[in-house]
C-alpha cells in the first residue's frame, strides 16, 4: 500500500473543507483510494490529511501539480508537509 501524509495549517477550517469536498473526484481521479482527516487536539486549523493511493508517482504528480497549488490556494492552505509512504506492516492489537 502507498500513503500520503499531508500535514498542514489552513485559514479556516470549515472554507478548507467546503473546497476539499469538492474536489473528492478529482482526487478519486488522480489515484486516491481512501482518505481519513485528523485535527491536532489544541487547534481546528491544524490538519492531518492521511490517504491511500494507487501508486505514490501518481500522488506526486498530483499533489505537485499546478492545478492543485492554485486550489491550495484557494482553500487557506498554509506551507503544507507531503510525506510519502510506502506501507510495511499493518496489525489489530
């Protein structure tokens, strides 16, 4: 499995999650099978973007876009952090 994990700070959170909906099929399109959305416990604006691809070459030209800059821009991202993953081990304790 390949993740991407995105940490950032948005403007708002509500504006940045009207604007993260709307693009959910260009996201289903680009490679993204699965997602799950964690906030930092002290600040609604501080979000964890956490999500499954296909393959981590198309999360790259994805997240590296033009495209996806200028919607970052929109929605009142601030300077995010993409980690790519590559998954060795999964368990259930």
């Amino acid at each position: 499995m390949q993740h991407v994990l995105i940490i950032h700070e948005v403007e708002a959170y509500r504006a940045w999650k009207a604007i993260f909906d709307q693009a959910a099929d260009l996201r289903k399109r680009a490679g993204e099978i699965s997602y799950q959305l964690l906030r930092y416990d002290n600040d609604a604006n501080k979000i964890i973007h956490f999500s499954e691809w296909a393959s981590l070459d198309k999360a790259r030209r994805f997240f590296e876009s033009p495209e996806l800059a200028e919607i970052r821009r929109q929605a009142g991202v601030k300077a995010p952090d993409f980690i790519y993953l590559q998954e060795i081990e999964r368990g259930v304790l």
